[in-house]
C-alpha cells in the first residue's frame, strides 16, 4: 500500500490543482447545506442549556458595549459579562456569540448558536479531502471524508454548539499542520497558532503534544537526517509555547484581571470537579461512579463507529503496520524505497492521533461518560485511517485481472457497501444519532439490552416533543424533571416552546415525571417508572425509549 502518494512539488496539500480543489470545495458546501437544513432538528442538549447558550449570550451582549466604546474593560464589566463555571475555555462560545451578533437577526437563536460548529465541521470535511487527496490517493480523498460525515455519532455532534464539536476538528488540523511544518513545508508559527487555537478550544489539545512527540520519535528511529527533524520539532514546540499562552490569554478577557489567581483556579477547578462531582455511567448493566473500566472507549469505539467503516479502519491500521510505523527514511528525510516522496509517513500520525484519546480514558484516574463524546476527537483520525483501508483495496483490485469497467464497478460497489448503510441509519435515527449503535451489538435494541445508556445528552428532547408535553400537562401542573438538566426545560420555557405555566423546579408531591432514559443516572424512583409505569408520551428510536412522560405515582 502506498503510504504517500505526493509528489516532489512544493505545492502545499491545502492549495494543491483547480482540479483537485473543486470536488474537496463542492464536498465541503453539500455538507455545510445538509447540517444547516437540519441544524435545529436536535433538541437543546446538556452544555447548550447551561453553560454555552447563556455565555454565548452575555459575550453578545459585552461585544455590543465594546461596539459601542463603553468602558467593557472593567474588572466589574469583564466579570458580568464573561464569568462562567466551566473550566473549560472560552473561545467556541465566543463564535456563537459573534454568529449570534451576525446572524440573529434572521436566524432562530437556536440556528445562529449552532452555525459554527457546522461551519467548522464542514471546513473539516474538507481538509480531510484535500489532505487525503494528496498523501492517500483520490479514492482514499472521498472515502474518507465521506466516512466521517457517515458516522453517526460524529453527524449528530456536527449540529451542536458544544465545545467537542470544536475540538473535533482543531485536533486534526494539529497533526496536518504540525507533520508539514516537521517537513518545512508550513511555518513553524503557522502550526504554533493552530495548536494555540486548539488550546484556547478545549483542554483536550494537551494530550496532542505526547501524540506529536511519540509520532516525530518513531520518525527519527530510522532518519539518517534525524537531526534535522528534531531541530524542527523543537522550534515547533517552541512556536507552540509562546504563542499559546497569548492567544488562551487574548480569547478569554475573564482572565485579563488577577490572571495568575484565576489561570490557578480554574486549572485546578477542573482538576478537582472531574473526581468530586463523579456522572454516573450505566455499562453493560452496572452503574459505574468514579471507577469507568479501562476497555470503555474501546467498547463505545467498536459498537458506535458503522460495522463497513470500522472494517476499513481494521484494514487500513492493519495493511500500513509494517509500512508505516518504521519506515526506512533516507538522509533527506524521506522513505529511501521513495525517493521521489517529499513528505514523512503519516499512517502512524493518524494511529496516535486516534489512539491517544482512547488510552487518555483508560488511566485509571479518568472518567468515561457521555458516550463518545470526550473522545471525540479520535473519529477523524478514524476517518482517514478508513481512507488507508480503502486505497489498499483499490490497489488489489488493481492487480485483478479483469477489464477496467468491471474493477471500477467492484471499487465503486464496494463504497456503496460501506456508506449506504451507515447513511440510512443516520436517517432512520435522526435526529437522535447521539443514540446511534452498529450491527455489531445490534443497533439501539441490542444496546438495550446489553445494558448500554440509550441517550445521555437531551438531544432527545426536541421541539416537536416538548410541543407534545404542552398538549398533555396542564398550566399549573408541577411536571419533575428526571436524569437530566433542569436548564434544557428552562430553556425550553424561556423560548415559549414549552408553556411556562407549567411548574418544573419545585417540591413533592408531582403531577408529571419527564425522565430521560440515562440509566447511569438512575436510582429508585427513575428504575420504576422506567421498568413498570405505563407512559403518557414516549421519544424512541427502533423501539427503545429515549425520553417518557408518566403522570402521577400511585401512593
């Protein structure tokens, strides 16, 4: 298999032909108008409740003071407008906040919190082309951008603002960057500031310096001219570190007051909540708190990745194993049994960049929740390992003997194979593909019954749904809230969707239970309802309960 398919040409990948543009562009927008057609069709989950919609919305609102030149750089005005209790960084909200400035006023709020993540999703989609294109090959290109919109799981997260879909796609474009500036084909202080920019996202992008180092290491095994990439390395490194303490500064004015005290607290805030405030996790029939086993990801990774794209991923890790992870590298820095290559191998690049995050979730401090959500940012390197696969095959059905057309047709029957199931399971589940299982453990039912959580986020609870509840529960009724965030109904009130006459956060006795079928969250009275209570109103997918409204418990 051709680990590079590159030629001596210092043309960068992202620039490359007209020709080479056109498909990767036109590939990029379909998906864009796919996800913006839909991107209200999932209800306001978890983290969009509370915090990202509401400090989306006060960063609105401190921008148009700023507009305005009134004093918005007071430590009052900084606090009102840009405290949050997420550790976590400020910068994705600061998009929805500026889309929400932009576009707010002809799009649903909803829509306009949302449209960065699919701006950026579908920016992904294709750099994932572009880049396949050229070090992979023109089949490998589609199959594996195609492969990553057809994971379900990755589509659904597509239409949310959440900060994983934002990391989603810097952590990628971390190692593209990162591996052509190690080349000299990209400035140092270009890849810097992309992985400033993947800093300033998430936390998640400190687990990407062990990926770069570990990746450059097994390069240098076999360079004659190791020294050479090991000078690059490190004024990448060096790039890196000046750049990203200034643009994590810069994107977060909360921090532009008592800086030292507040980069403390939060650092060790987050350090802290991640082992006091355990979540529950409900995994193969048993409540996990604090103590997630150690083969969770991989599990979530084999049932929740389609059954055709996870055997191009076995394929493409398995073919580019003796190529790609020890390469015979010549004194210019390129495989010696290619000397006409001009880039490094990336087969095991795009190995550790999708292993990386697994084995973070299997130490044995970390906590596994939320499906695949905090290892999200594994599923594009997923993607073009899948590309891998898929050019292995298209070189052995190349050595067929058979007429052309008739290769081309089995190459061509072959993707139909892999993408054609995985798009109609996006469809029949939409838009719950956050609650998406494969063939493997047989779909959502058989996840059921496997004892897997069917949906943990409230994507379940769509507007159409909450409508329902509207015609069941009468204004006054006191309707209880279950395994799930008080903030989503709030929101769902504040927006007038749901009648705000009805009384959610209040004491017993309850005319109304609403439970989200997150069985970690589960204890007695969530058991029963769920196990013995007949419901008023049901949310499922393929027959599995994804959101139930009861009435009143007897006694």
């Amino acid at each position: 298999m051709n680990d590079e398919r590159s030629s001596p040409s210092t043309i960068l990948w992202w620039r490359g032909k007209a020709g080479d543009r056109v498909p990767g562009i036109a590939l990029a927008v379909g998906v864009f108008l796919v996800l913006f057609a839909t991107l209200d069709d999932p209800g306001v989950t978890w983290d969009e409740a509370y915090p990202n919609f509401d400090a989306a919305k006060r960063q609105a609102e401190w921008f148009r003071i700023l507009f305005k030149g009134e004093g918005a750089f007071s430590l009052e005005t900084i606090d009102g407008y840009w405290f949050t209790t997420s550790d976590h960084p400020s910068f994705p909200r600061t998009c929805a906040a500026l889309s929400k400035l932009i576009f707010g006023g002809f799009l649903d709020e909803i829509k306009a919190y949302r449209l960065p993540s699919a701006v950026l999703f579908s920016i992904l989609v294709g750099t994932v082309f572009f880049w396949c294109r050229r070090h992979i090959g023109p089949g490998a290109a589609w199959m594996s951008a195609l492969c990553l919109v057809m994971m379900p799981r990755v589509f659904g997260h597509a239409h949310l603002f959440s900060l994983d879909a934002h990391i989603l796609c810097w952590w990628i474009w971390v190692l593209f960057v990162a591996a052509a500036a190690v080349e000299g084909k990209c400035s140092v202080w270009m890849a810097g500031l992309v992985y400033a920019m993947a800093f300033a996202t998430k936390l998640h992008a400190v687990f990407l310096p062990p990926v770069l180092v570990l990746w450059l290491g097994l390069v240098c095994l076999k360079s004659e001219n190791r020294r050479l990439l090991f000078r690059r390395g490190l004024m990448l490194a060096g790039a890196a570190a000046i750049l990203t303490p200034l643009v994590y500064l810069a994107t977060q004015p909360w921090l532009w007051h008592d800086t030292a005290t507040r980069i403390y607290e939060r650092f060790f805030d987050y350090a802290r909540k991640t082992t006091v405030h355990p979540i529950g996790l409900w995994y193969f029939g048993r409540r996990y708190l604090n103590d997630t086993p150690w083969h969770y990801p991989c599990v979530m990774t084999l049932f929740t990745v389609p059954t055709g794209i996870l055997i191009l991923i076995g394929i493409g890790v398995g073919t580019g194993w003796r190529k790609s992870l020890f390469p015979k590298i010549g004194g210019d820095g390129v495989e010696s049994t290619k000397p006409t290559t001009a880039t490094l191998p990336r087969w095991s690049l795009m190995v550790l960049g999708a292993l990386v995050p697994l084995v973070v979730l299997m130490l044995p401090m970390a906590q596994g929740y939320d499906g695949v959500r905090l290892f999200l940012a594994a599923f594009p390197c997923f993607a073009v390992l899948a590309g891998y696969g898929y050019q292995f095959i298209l070189n052995q059905v190349d050595r067929l003997n058979a007429p052309r057309n008739q290769k081309m047709l089995l190459c061509v029957l072959i993707a139909v194979g892999v993408l054609v199931p995985a798009g109609l399971d996006i469809i029949r589940i939409h838009p719950c593909q956050l609650s998406y299982f494969n063939f493997l453990c047989g779909g959502l039912p058989g996840a059921q019954r496997l004892g897997m959580e069917s949906t943990y986020w409230c994507d379940a609870l769509t507007r159409s749904f909450v409508e329902e509840i509207n015609r069941i529960v009468p204004p006054g009724a006191k309707m209880r809230p279950l395994s799930m965030n008080y903030a989503v109904i709030g929101y769902w009130q504040e927006r007038g969707v749901l009648n705000p006459d009805i009384i959610y956060d209040c004491d017993p006795p309850y005319d109304f239970h609403l439970l989200q079928c997150r069985q970690g969250m589960f204890v007695g009275i969530e058991w029963y309802l769920y196990r013995n209570a007949k419901p008023l109103l049901v949310q499922a997918r393929d027959g599995v309960p994804l959101f139930m409204l009861f009435g009143r418990i007897p006694g």
